[in-house]
C-alpha cells in the first residue's frame, strides 16, 4: 500500500505546489498577532480560516475550542481535528501554531509584512515560517494523502492547532492537562524548528524553556522637571540600568544566587555530535548576527551557548520620553521586559522565585521594584530512542538524499513539555526554516523549496508510520 500511495500523494502535491502556497498567503494575509487586543478579531479568524480547510480536506470533528475561561489565556481559540478511521495504524498528533509575532519595527520590511511576497525563491511575511507556512505543511501533506487515498488516511490523525504560543499563553496547556484523552496518540509531530543548514534534514531534540518577567521600577509621585528635581530625585531608568547590571557579568555569567544549580549538561555523546556538525562561528558572526564580536560565557561553544546553557536578555524598556530631540523631564516609572532562557535540570518556578528575591535584595534606594512573571516554559528534551525517529529519517533521506543531523533549539515552545509529561507520546519536531529566516524579526520568510520538500517528507513519513 506504502508503495502505491507514496509516489501519488507526492506527484499530487508537486502538481498543486503553486495552489498550495496561495493558500497559505490568503493565510498570511490575516494579521493574527496573538499578543495585541486590537487583532483579537484577526486571530479568530485565521483559526476560522484554518478550520475551514481542515473540513475542505477530509478531517472530521473539526471545532474550535474556547479557552476565554482558562486563566493565564488571551482567549484566542484552539483548533480541533481528527480522522481516526485507520484501524490498527498509530494515531499522530500534529500540533502547530497560527499566531504570529508583532510585525514592528514596519519600515525594515521590503514589501509590507501581511502582504506576502514571492522573492527568490523565499515567501517573504510575518508567520511565513513561524509558524503558518509549517503547520500549512501538515494541512498539504494531510489533503495530499486524503486526494489520492480515496477520501482516507493510511494512518490516524489528531490536529491540534494553537493561537497563543507566541505570548506563552496556556489555554493549550489547560485542554492537554484536563482533556487527554480527547488527545490519546502515539506521538506527536510539530514543525516549528529550523534545519541546521540549507539541504540539511533536522531533527530538533531539546528546546530551552524560559521565563518572561517584567521589573517596574516607581520614583517619584509624577513625572518631574529634571533640572528643578534632579539631584534629589531618583530615576527609574538609572535605577533599571542598576538592578540590570548586576543580573549578569561581562562574561555572560548570570549572577542570580543559586541560578545554576540544578543545570544539566549535555551527554558527552550530543556534545561530540555537535562539534562534527557543519558550524562556522565567523560566517556566523557576520551572515546571521552581524555584531562586530559574539558574546557570552568563554569556554562554550556556540551552540553550547545558545542550545544548552541558560541565558538572560533584556527586550526593552518602555517609559520615559522617547520621541525626536530632548525631554527634560525624570519619569515617575521605568519598566524593564526581561526574560531568561532555562535549559534542562531548571524548574521555571524556582528560578523565577531566585530571581525575584534577588532583584528586591539589590534595588537602589529611593524607588520601589515591583517583579512581575508575564509566562513560562518548561525545558525539554526528547527521547530519540523509538522506530517514529528512524521513519521520520527516512523519509526526510528520500527528499533530501542525505542523513539527518539531531540538534537543539534555542528557542521555546511551551506546549512540548505537557506532550511529553501529560500525554507521554514520543515528540518529533521536524522543522524545515532556515537559520537566516528571521524570525520574530522583519524580512521573516520561508525558502519555498523547504515548504515543498517538507510537505513531500511529511507525506512520507506519514505514510511509513501508516504502513
Ligand atoms: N518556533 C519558535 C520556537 C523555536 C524557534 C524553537 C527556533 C526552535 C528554534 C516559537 O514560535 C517561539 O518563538 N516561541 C517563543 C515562546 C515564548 C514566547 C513563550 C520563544 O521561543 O520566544
Ligand atoms: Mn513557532
Ligand atoms: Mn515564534
């Protein structure tokens, strides 16, 4: 059946390729920035969008679920499918997101950032890859199989799509926690990570988690003149650049007491695997970062740095004035948005709690800190060690006619966690972005040729694992 099946599922996805892509900028076009009130109404309506082609394809029990009640949600609502009419196959649970980040700053962009654009070779949008254009890979491979399988799948499917993965929000966590069993599957599979190098099949084993925290910082009653106050009065920015300097050194070391404590190293045998893999630190440093020098701790490599040790940034500091020329005013209020990247061994609470304790141990005198913890994410890594990683292998050989490198990401996705731990499926993320995709930033683009070959290796892998 495999064999049959196989090559007509993928000669009826490359003879739809350009169908395929329309879609999914009629996708794109839906502003869904999960993260700003004013879209709330676009976010519905690209899960509408997506729910409705899920229908058009064949799944069945296609619904949107609510999350408005959850706490810690925006209300931005799941979406449901399932075919599960393959007897005797597994049943996957793919998962995906149709959020987007904020487009800002808007006038980087080539062309407008939700008027996606075809440019050598790369759709070029807000979400192209992250994550619309890789969960449509799903949807694609999905309509492949059903359009030459007469009206089936060879395996069972379970698709679950969220809205709010971009603010961390946990109206997901809550349907996977409390509703499991309307999720029973044997694995999981999500395309929402990047390839090591173009041509270069991925498996993405580790994500880092994270917490995301806000310090407001309050000085004085009101804003104040800074030349009749200033010398008396304290400043919230000062104060800010204070607290900020003492979270990490110049090496890159954080100072938070207690903070690497439960850190767990990479294996020797995934430290090994990541020297052999293809990095050149310099063609790093200038193509994809672009600063004059890389930073952070000394004595681990780069993608040490970036995969397996834990991090701190700053993203910004709203407040005070910050239009054209000179305000000379001291604010009342400073806010800082400052999150941190956790890796296995760390448990988001307990940092979170040493975090805090020590920012109100440091605060300067005359202002009042107020720490506030915006979300979360668990750090994960996932067992290689089942059949579903050599199929997904595999496949992705057949397309791209070489081997697959296993790597970490940098990055979070905190729903992995509770597929892991509350569902106890094997979890496959199998991403096909590109390391200069840019994403969360402008310009952000999908290589076409990945969206295509991601579909053909889905149809594949899906295939083994119904066979
Ligand atoms: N797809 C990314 C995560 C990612 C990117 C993993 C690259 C591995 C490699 C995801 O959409 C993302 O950006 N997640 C946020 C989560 C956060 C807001 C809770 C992140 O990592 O900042
Ligand atoms: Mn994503
Ligand atoms: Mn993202």
């Amino acid at each position: 059946m495999a064999e049959k099946t196989v090559p007509a599922a993928i000669e009826f996805a490359r003879n739809n390729q350009q169908r395929f892509v329309e879609e999914l900028k009629d996708l794109i076009r839906i502003p869904s920035v999960s993260t700003l009130p004013e879209h709330a109404a676009d976010v519905r309506r690209a899960a509408e969008f997506v729910a409705e082609e899920l229908r058009r394809i064949g799944m069945e029990n296609v619904r949107l679920i609510e999350t408005s009640e959850v706490e810690n949600s925006l209300g931005h609502p799941l979406v449901y499918a399932d075919w599960l009419h393959a007897e005797g196959a597994p049943t996957v649970l793919c998962y995906g997101h149709y959020d987007v980040q904020p487009a800002e700053p808007l006038d980087e962009w080539i062309t407008p950032p939700f008027e996606p654009t075809q440019r050598d070779g790369n759709l070029y949008a807000r979400g192209a890859v992250d994550d619309k254009g890789q969960m449509w890979m799903h949807v694609k491979a999905l309509e492949s199989l059903f359009a030459t399988h007469g009206g089936k799948l060879p395996l069972n499917i379970r698709v679950l799509i969220e809205g709010e993965e971009e603010v961390g929000g946990e109206g997901i966590a809550w349907f996977v926690q409390n509703h499991g069993d309307q999720l029973r599957s044997d694995l999981a599979l999500i395309s929402d990570t990047e390839m090591f190098a173009p041509d270069l099949p991925t498996l993405c084993v580790g994500l880092r988690g994270m917490i995301y925290t806000e310090l407001e910082v309050r000085g004085a009653r009101i804003d104040l003149h800074s030349g009749m106050y200033g010398g008396a009065a304290p400043n919230p920015f000062v104060a800010l650049a204070q607290i900020i300097a003492k979270l990490k050194d110049e090496n890159g070391r954080i100072l938070i007491p207690g903070f690497y404590d439960k850190v767990e190293a990479p294996t020797t045998d995934e430290l090994k695997a990541w020297k052999a893999l293809p990095f050149d630190e310099e063609h790093y440093r200038q193509t994809e970062v672009g600063s004059p020098e890389l930073t952070g701790e000394p004595g681990y490599s780069v993608l040490e740095r970036t995969w397996a040790r834990p991090t701190l940034d700053v993203h910004g500091m709203p407040g005070g004035f910050i239009g054209a020329g000179g305000k000379t005013v001291i604010p009342a209020k400073g806010l800082a948005k400052i999150s941190m990247r956790l890796v296995p061994g760390q448990v988001p609470a307990e940092t979170y709690e040493q975090y805090k304790s020590y920012v109100e141990s440091i605060a300067p005198r005359g202002v009042e800190v107020t720490v506030r913890l915006i979300h979360s994410a668990e750090p994960i890594v996932v067992s290689t060690d089942n059949h579903y990683v050599k199929a997904a292998t595999e496949a992705m050989h057949e397309v791209f006619g070489t081997d697959t490198v296993f790597v970490r990401g940098g990055g979070s996705i905190p729903i992995v966690g509770d597929f892991v731990r509350e569902l106890k499926v094997p979890t496959l993320m199998m991403g096909f972005g590109l390391p200069d995709d840019n994403l969360h930033a402008p310009n952000e683009k999908f290589h076409l040729a990945n969206f295509h070959r991601g579909i053909e290796s889905i149809i594949r892998f899906f295939s083994a694992v119904g066979a």
